[in-house]
C-alpha cells in the first residue's frame, strides 16, 4: 500500500487553526506541485457541519485564486476539519495562511449569497447542502482563534 502523509500525521499534536506543508512533488518535467492542509478546527474535538464546509470551500474556490498564483484545487477534508491546497510552485506556509486568512476575513464580513458561485442545480452535485450563515459563522471563529503558520507551534500570523 501507497504511504498516505496524512495518515501518519499525529493528529493529537497539532494546533488548529494552522497551515501546514503537506509535500512537494516534482513532476518528469521538473514542474513542482505543492500540497497543504489548510486546518480550521481540532481534529477529533468538532468538525463543521457539512452545509458550512461545502460552502466555504465554494468560496475559497474563487477568493483562494484571487490572493494567490497558481492554485490548482482547494478540497475539503473527509473529516470535516479543514481543506487541501494544491497549488503549482512552492509558496511558503507564511504566503499561504495571509492569503487563506484574508479569504476567511472576507467571507466573515463581505460576502453575500449572489457572491457564491456554483450553487444550483446545473452546478452542484449537492446543492442544497449550503449555509452562508454557518460558513460567516466558522470563518469568525477561526480567525478569533488565529490562523497559525505552523501546524505544531502556534505562530498566528
């Protein structure tokens, strides 16, 4: 079996919220991808609900590639706890969480309904399963709490 990072990563030592380098990976061309995890809340302490992940990951989909070059994904977690960045290059931690807390800033105070996109029948696999409010709600909570720039020492940026 395939060696899974995520899977040896002790979830017990972290501090949420926190951006954490996943890896670099080096394609055949040389081009480089990076991975983070982007954590909003305590692994196995509270996760959030599904309609407020599915709706913040809509946004970072937009506000993630307006602060930042070269963002290919942003995913959510199985868990419910935070999302994969998958971005070309190698920005740093520090990069990643400025761009990812002024995404949560906007989404806590700026955003409304008309400013989430893909939420319809046509363009969700899931589109009933959305709250705006609970997403505004996550996004105050996370950044009262800081987003640390490193997943195991808190350095709130």
């Amino acid at each position: 079996m395939a060696e899974v990072e995520s899977f040896g990563l002790d979830h017990t030592k972290v501090k949420a919220p926190y951006v954490r380098l996943i890896t670099v990976s080096q394609g055949k061309e040389g081009d480089k991808i990076s991975n983070f995890d982007l954590r909003l809340t305590q692994p196995n302490e509270t996760a959030l609900p599904t309609a407020a992940i599915h709706t913040i990951e809509h946004l970072l989909a937009d506000l993630l590639r307006e602060r930042l070059s070269g963002v290919i994904d942003c995913s959510p977690f199985g868990c419910r706890t935070g999302f994969h960045l998958i971005t070309w290059g190698e920005p740093t931690a520090q990069e990643v969480a400025l761009a990812f807390k002024a995404a949560l800033i906007e989404i806590a105070d700026k955003v409304t309904w008309d400013d989430v996109q893909g939420v319809d029948i046509r363009s969700c696999g899931n589109y009933r399963d959305h709250s705006l409010f609970s997403a505004k709600e996550w996004s105050k909570k996370v950044l009262a709490e800081g987003i640390s720039e490193d997943a195991f020492e808190r350095k709130v940026i």
